[in-house]
C-alpha cells in the first residue's frame, strides 16, 4: 500500500536556491516544480512534499481569474488572441527603467501611477468586459488584482533529480502565457512612450509607476495616459534621492509623510544572477553529457520563474 504522502507548506523566499541546491545535493531522488507563485519539493524516499507559496490567496482572486478566463472563450476576442499569439514574444517584455542610472538629491519630485494598470491594459485590449474588470476592481485588493491576472502567465517546469543528476524535465504548456505578455507590453508602451517625451524630468518607471523631476508636468503626463486608456492618480514625493549601487538603483522619498524605497535591479547584474541560476542547474546535467542551457534559454526555458519574485 503506497505511502500517503505529507504536505509541508513553507515560505518562498530569497533562500530557496539554497534549500534547492541543498536538497539536490543529498542525491536521494527528488522532484522539483517551479513556479511564479509556488514551488514544490517532492522527496520520493520519504514521500515528503514541500510546498513553497509566496503567499495563500484569496478564495476571489481565484474568482476574478475564472471571471478573465470566461471573458477570454467569448468568440469576439478570438482574432485579437490570434493576432497577439503570432506577434507578442517574451523577450519583449519590460518591467522597468532608471533613466541614466545616477545618484540624484531632488526637493521634490512626483509619481504618476497608473490605476489597476494590468487589469486595465486586459481591458484595453478587450480581452475582458466592463462587468468583470469593475468586480476585480471592487473585490480585489491590488496583490490580489495582481495575482488574478498574473495566473495567465503560470507555468511550472517539472525536474526530476537522482544521485545529484538530473534524470528527466518537463515543461507544463502555459497556453495563455502570450496574453500576459501582451498585458506587460501594452503597460510599458505607454511608460516608454512618456519616458521618451519628457526625458529632461524623467527619472525612472517601474511597472506601473513614473517618477519624474517635474511636478508641473504631472498634469501633462496624467494626461498622457489617460488618452492611452489608462486611468491614473498623481502623488506628490519630498526629499527624493537616488544612489547607484552594484545591483541596484535605490531611490528614497517620503510620501505623505511616510518614508519609502524602491529598489531597481541593474540590468547586468540581473543577468548575472540568472546565469547563476542556470550554473546550479548546469551543474547537475554535466555528469549526463546533457547540454548545457544559456542565459537566453534560461530565459524561454523559465527555469528562473520561480525565483523572479525574490529578486
């Protein structure tokens, strides 16, 4: 009578690469799900399942994305879908700018951020009608608007590992992963656009969020995104600074009284850090005279998927 098997529900944090190569390094058999939102462990000798969750969700996030993916079935979005599968590539995809990438000390500065930006662009596209993007708008939290629309995008890639090696890897087909692409391409278009126009006060954007210079051309640029679809409020920032760092661009500000920080990766380190994703996985296929994967089929493989939230 097989073992029934036990579920150990952990936090997905910046140690999982770690506790991964940890795992695989015990050479007893394993497999491993990675995921966006959640990973797993599954240690076969002792019928262990270690789930990795970001976060629990709420039982109506999962009903705001059932909501989207009954509005994506109607037939009048099929030739838009079509359109955006044959034209939409990954390696498109931009979550950010920090400008020229130099310390700044400025009084003031603003922030115009756009209102439930992904949801929105859903919209923009006509993807999903007025009466679902307004139930996600009223039920939802942000996080939670967030995750109903990013579960277009999950895709787990299956290893299974034995004596250190990995002995087999499967990719699950993640049919409506062009859609979200779609969604952070739409978003950036505009951001890029507003970026390119005004790139005398810009400061940086990341995803959803402009921060510039200038607050007297707030209005102007609030403007801008409202005629591009893409409703927006305007907040007002003291005492902004940005320092350059190895990694990261961080920027500090008070806002409403309230101290913040924003941190941006830096492109190349970023890029160092997925190749060194891809070294932990190299490392295991060696000894099979597997080939090797690259950064750029780290990339399409999504091998780092898992770990894009702990960056």
């Amino acid at each position: 009578m097989a073992k029934k098997q036990k579920i150990i529900t952990c936090k997905l944090n910046r140690d999982f690469p770690k506790l991964l190569d940890s795992f695989i390094n015990m050479g007893t058999p394993l497999e491993v799900g990675l995921g966006k939102y959640s990973s797993y462990i599954i240690t076969k000798n002792s019928s262990k399942k270690y789930k990795f969750l970001t976060k629990m969700q709420s039982k109506k996030t999962f009903i705001g994305y059932v909501k989207i993916l009954k509005d994506l079935k109607r037939p009048e979005v099929e030739v838009v879908l079509s359109d955006l599968k044959d034209n939409v590539k990954e390696s498109d995809n931009t979550y950010f700018d920090y400008g020229k990438a130099q310390n700044c000390d400025h009084k003031n500065a603003v922030c115009v951020d756009l209102n439930s930006a992904y949801l929105q662009a859903l919209y923009n596209l006509t993807l999903i009608t007025k009466d679902t993007k307004d139930w996600i708008e009223k039920y939802l939290t942000k996080n939670e608007r967030l995750v109903a629309v990013g579960m277009l995008a999950k895709q787990k890639e299956i290893l299974e590992f034995n004596n250190k090696q990995i002995v087999s890897e499967t990719k699950e087909d993640a049919k409506n992963r062009f859609i979200f692409n779609a969604i952070i391409q739409e978003v950036a278009s505009v951001m890029n656009e507003v970026a390119t126009h005004h790139t005398d006060d810009f400061l940086a954007y990341w995803v959803d969020g402009i921060y510039l210079k200038n607050e007297f051309i707030a209005f102007e640029v609030a403007e801008r995104f409202e005629n591009a679809g893409f409703p927006c409020k305007i907040e007002y920032l003291e005492d902004f600074k940005g320092k350059i760092s190895y990694s990261h661009m961080t920027y500090t500000y008070s806002k409403e009284g309230k101290n913040k920080k924003l941190e941006i990766p830096i492109r190349a380190v970023h890029d160092l850090r997925k190749k060194r994703i891809v070294s932990v996985i190299n490392s295991k296929r060696i000894e099979r005279n597997l080939p090797e994967l690259t950064a750029m089929e780290l990339t399409k493989r999504k091998y780092s998927q898992g770990l894009l939230s702990l960056t």
